[in-house]
C-alpha cells in the first residue's frame, strides 16, 4: 500500500491514493486499496492532502470511496492540488510549486491532523512533498533519502533513486543538501526568503505535524 509516516513527524502520513486504481492491470490493486483505508482508519487520518486532482472514482473499474474518506470529504478536509512529476522535480523554483508548498502548509495549519498525502502511486510527487515537510519538522538527509526510496519496495515495478530527490532540493535550497549542516534551518530560511511562510505560520506547520 505504500502507507507509511513521514520521518520527523507524528502526525502526517503518506501513500497510495485511496480510491484510483493506478496500476489497473496488477490484480494487487483491489487488495492494495483495501490496505490504505484500512491504514486510514487505523491511523485515525483527519486531513487528505491530494496532490493529483479532483480525480473521481470510476464505478466500471471497480473504484469506489470507503465511508471513512466520505466523511473526511464531508466535512471539507481534503486538499486538491494538481501538480505533475516535471514540477516537483525539475521546477521547484517555480510559482506554482511554492503556491503549491504555501497551500499544503496553509491547510495543515488550519486542519487537525494526523495528515495523509498522496497522488496516484505516493512515489514522486508524494516523495518530494513529504520530503520538504520531513526536514522543516527536522528530518535528516539521510533519513529522508531512505523513506523516498523505500517506494521501490511497494511492488509497482518502479524504482527512485535519492539522487533523484536531491536534484530537487538542490535547485530550491542553492546547495546540495547532503552540504547542508543543518537542512532544517536551510529550508526555513528559503521559505522565509520567498515569503512562502511566515516564522510564525512555520512554527505553527511543525506543531501540527509534531
């Protein structure tokens, strides 16, 4: 299913889209996402965090909404952002992609957690995402590097390499973040610097997600 929490925080998970088939043709899927509601549930997930779109379920495909989703839809706890694989990784200096990163935060403020995020597989743009608020809740590089790369064990036949994510990160921070003797205070001051956030709206993202 791909579910797990993202490192240096408590409170925000990420994963596999709960109710889109993306790999229609493995007969894993159905079972797959039975595993991620059930994760959902168990985890008591508040807040989803899409980043994929408004993509509805289709009936013929044997997609459907779990109940539990349902309420979370209910009560207006789901962030829809579309955003692609080119942005995340080579735009990350692009205005959509810091709006993108300002609407996240600004959701998780104003939303009770624990968080789940997601796109379709929960690889790249969930990777490169949960990665960014791994190490504004204190994650190091390392840890952040081994929980991307955990993805090529979720059995999608796909694999990411650290180097990948570090590509990213290295275009919105100036520096590769392996150079980065405190990547936390690195990326604090960048969104600050691109008045993405506020200190305070920071220190308020790193509370919820704590």
């Amino acid at each position: 299913s791909n579910v797990r929490r993202v490192p240096g925080t408590g409170r925000l998970w990420r994963g596999y889209h709960p109710y889109k088939k993306s790999r229609p043709t493995f007969d894993t899927e159905k079972k797959r996402l039975l595993l991620v509601n059930r994760a959902l549930k168990k985890q008591g997930i508040k807040a989803l965090i899409t980043l994929s779109g408004d993509e509805k379920p289709d009936p013929k495909a044997g997609e459907k909404i779990s109940p539990y989703v349902k309420k979370i839809q209910k009560k207006g706890r789901q962030l829809f952002i579309d955003t692609s694989y080119e942005t995340v990784y080579f735009a990350p200096c692009s205005k959509e992609h810091r709006e993108n990163i300002q609407k996240i935060g600004r959701f998780i403020i104003s939303q009770e957690g624990p968080y789940y995020i997601h796109c379709r597989l929960g690889s790249d743009r969930t990777g490169v995402f949960s990665a960014l608020f791994a190490a504004l809740s204190g994650a190091s590089w390392e840890e952040i590097v081994r929980d991307y790369e955990m993805t090529g064990k979720a059995g999608f036949g796909e694999y990411r390499n650290g180097r990948l994510l570090a590509y990213s990160f290295r275009q919105l921070l100036g520096k590769a973040p392996e150079d980065c003797q405190d990547l936390q205070q690195e990326l604090i001051g960048r969104l600050l610097q691109e008045q993405i956030f506020t200190a305070g709206e920071i220190a308020c993202i790193q509370e919820r997600l704590r």
